[in-house]
C-alpha cells in the first residue's frame, strides 16, 4: 500500500495562482449598472432590491443578470465565537449595500498574492448571482472554491454568465480557512467535535440558502452543491456528514482527490504542536489562550499531511462532523444518494509540478525521479517508477505529473464514480483542451502544461488571468455551461443541442464525456489511458 501521504498537499499553492490570477490585482467582479435592467418586482419596480428576513439589500443589475454581493450569512466568528460553530447573522436596518463581496477569510500568508490585503475574521458571506427577475423559480448551484483549504475567496469567480446563459441562480462562499478554519485541537470540543468550522461553515451556508434563496427568485427544492479542489474535496464531505443531509439535492465533484484528508488521531497532535507554538501549551487552557490571540498568531495553517516541504490542511474525518472518510463510505454504500457530476482535468498535476518550477526554481533531473517518488508514494516507489519510465513522458517532470495524475486524481475519480453509481444516477467527465489557455507565467516553462488543475474553470465562470478563448473554446465553453446548468436542473447533464452524455456504468467500460475543443464525445478509455488497473492492484497490496 502507498504510505497515504498524498502529493496533492501541493493544493496548498493552488490559491497563489488561482487566486491571484483571477483576481487579477484586484479586480471586482461586479457588474456595471444597465439602463435597462428588466423591471423587478421584489421591492416595487427595483430589481436591483431584495428583501430577506436579515434586511433589504441593494445589489448590481446588468443585462441579463443580476449580483447580490457580501451578503453575511453567519455572525463574525470572532471573540468566544473564534474555533466555534457558526450562528446566524444579525439582521440590520435600512438598506444594506450588496454590491462588493466581502472580505476574504485569513489566508496563508506563504501563498496568498495578496499579502493579507482585504482578509479579516469576519469573512463569512456569500454572493447571490440571478438572471433576470421572473416569476419562474431557477434552480441554485452553491459554489465552494478551492485553494488548498488555504486560501481562495468566493469573490474570484464572476459567474454571470453561468447564470445569464445557464438560466440559473448560483451562490459562492466564503469559509473560514487555515487554522481558523480546521484547528482539531481536543481543548476546543469533546467527542470528536473538534475542527471542521470551515465545513460547518459551508453547511451554514447551505441553510441560509435553503431559508432565502426564494427571496432572489431560486428554488430552495432544487440546489446541488459544487466546488473543484478543496471545493469538490468539501462535496464529497457533504455526501457524508449528517449535517448536510437534505441541503442539497445533487452534487457537483470537479478535480476532488477526496482520499487527501486528515482522520482525527493524525490531526490532533499536529493540532497540539501547532497550538504550543502559537504560545498555547497548556491542555487546560488553550481554549481560551486560542481565542484570546490576535488574530495575525493565526494565519499559517496547521498542516496535517507533510510531503517533504509541502503540506495540505482541511476537514478532519473520523470527527462528528465528517465520521467516515468519503471514499471509505462511498464504498460501502453510504451517503447522499444523489445524483452526481464527477470528474478531472487530463492533465491534473502538471500545475503543481509547474508551480515548484516557478516558485522554487526547481529543474528536476533524473537523479530526482526516485527522490519525488519516494516522496509521494513511499514503498510503491519501485513500481510506479517501472509503470512511469522517464523516456516514455520525455523528462521528469513529465513522467512524474503522469504519475500522480493518474494515482492522486484520474482513478480516484474512477473508483468514486463506480462506488457512488450504485447508489444513483452519476455522470463522468474529463476535461481534455490541452490548449487550454493558461495565465502568462506558465507559458514560460520547458514542458507543457496541458489541460491542468483549475484550466477548466475559466470555462464556467470569469475568472481572468490567461488569453480570452479561441471560437472552438468558447464552443466548448458555452457547451460546458449548458450541461452544467442542465444538471443543476434535472440531475442529469443532458442539455439540447449537444452531445448525448450517458450515465457511468463501470460495468460496461465506465463513460466518460470528454470535454473537447475539437468536439466532445464519449470516451470508454478513460481507465486504461490513466493506468487504473495498475493504482488498483497496489491499492489491494
């Protein structure tokens, strides 16, 4: 068996390069006002007005869409309310400006581009993207990013037109992050209710949108929730936790290495040593001596799976809130049985691998390949190193991205789509452009990135950062959107106009829709392209 210290802690430097990138120094992705803004009808002839039980809010209305932005849906987490469950927001007076999103919850600051600039502890908000008010209820996807658990904000995806031409409500969210967001220390809670508050966040956040969505004309009946990365990573927990049950009514599981999580015995003494040397030693007082530290004390996260120098923070199984690893449950049967959308990108790690190159100016050699495996597959090593010869990939860095692409992302979204089929309805995709365009820095390296970790999400939303897409991409874009709002609407991705996409059936060879510039299809070759047999076989070792 591989030792489980998985390489995709390097999801921890995903917020240096989506996050600053598609924030693109600052940008605010908040729609200019339109003149002719189709008439609302919430508060008199304003569509721009909302009322909610909290208060009136006054959003940002544009053609073809509305933003409802910053809209707290938990009171700060500050004070005694610093490593404790969310509570509701107190309502306000008047009319509350909704046209910027809110802060973004404390970052890593080895990662974050920003340098801390607009983060604070009272970050818990979310932005309400609408098309047009009408008197048809839309169906609502709720957006969780990613970023390693460590970074990222929901203000980074502009998804007006996902909404515009998905003819759907979506809502992004901010969670708390880093130590603030998933410190499982025993002083904090009993019983295994410890860590986690960036997850029960999230689970805030659903039962906010379940209370008022309707008031931003969304079916609270028809929600799926979705996130890539630490996103989908928070997905797959949702299938499990008790406290989701019922939120939401599909899921969405986009580049989700969901095996990449802490259980509550390996986090707790990482969770002691991180409070001792933040000054709080002591069992019997560390609650307090942790709520009580300014808040700069807590802005490195607490690192609970170490690959060399990399790390990844994140939810804790095995707790009362996530009481079973996800893959674990998924194989015995248990979980939301709801309709699912899965998949990866075709070239997942290549971003990571690329990043060390950039940041660290690692130019790895062949001496090294026997190090990285190490490194990340322990005593499987020999085997993947065998399985993955260098001259096949044509350099190092290529062979090693194939290697953990397959074994860390491709077929465990393989083994995650067969387990959660037998309970309902999945559908499988990749994300093939291998043009895809990629942010300026990355197009300066000696290998190709290909279709990497987080290309595909300029597909759905605006996130900047990169050349505009070519007339095929914005085909496929377009053809992307479709199905996505198609499956937030029925649970099933068929969408007019568009290639038919099947249910998996891994009985029958899996299929998986290739998501293609040059056309998409139905690819039944996706297992043995990803070498899934092979990472099965050391699986059962």
């Amino acid at each position: 068996m591989r030792s489980g210290r998985c390489v995709v802690a390097l999801l921890a430097v995903l917020a240096m390069l989506v996050g600053g990138c598609a924030q693109g120094g600052g940008r605010t992705l908040i729609p200019g006002r339109s003149a002719d803004a189709p008439p609302g009808r919430v508060q008199g002839q304003d569509s721009a007005l909302v009322q909610i039980a909290a208060g009136t809010l006054r959003g940002t209305v544009a053609s073809g869409q509305r933003l409802f932005a910053g809209i707290p849906y938990a009171a700060a987490p500050v004070g005694p309310m610093r490593f404790a469950a969310p509570v509701p927001a107190p309502g306000w007076t008047g009319v509350r400006d909704a046209t910027r999103p809110g802060p973004r919850c404390i970052q890593d600051p080895d990662s974050d581009p920003e340098q801390g600039a607009n983060t604070a502890e009272d970050c818990l908000s979310l932005n309400v993207w609408t098309p047009p008010v009408s008197d048809q209820k839309r169906p609502v996807m709720v957006w969780i990013h990613g970023g390693a658990f460590a970074g990222g904000s929901s203000g980074i995806y502009d998804a007006a037109r996902l909404a515009a031409r998905g003819d759907i409500v979506v809502v992004t969210v901010n969670y708390r992050l880093g130590a603030l967001g998933f410190l499982a220390h025993p002083a904090l809670g009993t019983g295994g209710d410890v860590g986690n508050y960036g997850l029960i966040d999230q689970q805030a956040a659903l039962r906010w949108v379940r209370d008022n969505i309707a008031d931003f004309g969304g079916d609270p009946e028809k929600v799926t929730v979705a996130g890539e990365s630490a996103g989908g990573m928070s997905v797959c927990d949702h299938l499990v936790s008790p406290g989701s049950a019922g939120l939401f009514q599909a899921a969405i599981l986009m580049s989700a290495p969901c095996q990449a999580q802490a259980d509550l015995a390996a986090a707790t003494p990482r969770s002691l040593d991180y409070a001792a040397a933040v000054g709080c030693p002591d069992l019997v007082v560390a609650s307090a001596c942790l709520r009580s530290l300014p808040v700069d004390s807590l802005r490195k996260p607490v690192w609970y799976f170490n690959i060399g120098s990399d790390a990844l923070t994140g939810p804790v199984t095995g707790s009362a809130v996530v009481p079973q690893a996800p893959p674990v449950a998924f194989g015995s049967g248990r979980g939301e049985r709801v309709p699912v959308l899965i998949g990866t990108t075709r070239d997942e790690f290549t971003l990571f691998v690329a990043l060390r190159y950039l940041r660290q100016g690692q130019r790895y050699v062949a001496g090294d390949y026997p190090r990285l495996l190490s490194e990340t597959f322990g005593t499987d090593a020999g085997a993947v190193g065998a399985q993955y010869p260098i001259d096949r990939y044509g350099g190092v860095a290529q062979a090693y991205s194939a290697a953990v692409t397959d074994g860390e992302f491709a077929c465990v979204s393989e083994r995650m789509a067969a387990d959660l089929s037998r309970g309902g309805p999945v559908y499988a995709y990749e994300f093939n452009d291998r043009a895809a365009p990629a942010p300026e820095v990355m197009r300066t390296l000696p290998f190709p990135v290909g279709a990497s970790h987080s290309l595909e999400l300029r597909y759905l939303f605006d996130v900047g950062g990169a050349p505009p897409l070519n007339p095929a991409q914005q085909r496929l874009s377009d053809q992307m959107i479709d199905y996505w709002s198609a499956f937030v609407r029925t649970g099933d991705p068929a969408a007019e106009g568009q290639p038919s996409w099947p249910g998996f059936d891994p009985a029958g060879g899996g299929g998986r829709m290739s998501l293609r510039a040059d056309g998409s299809r139905v690819d039944n070759g996706y297992a043995q392209e990803h070498q899934c047999p092979f990472w099965a076989g050391l699986r059962e070792k």
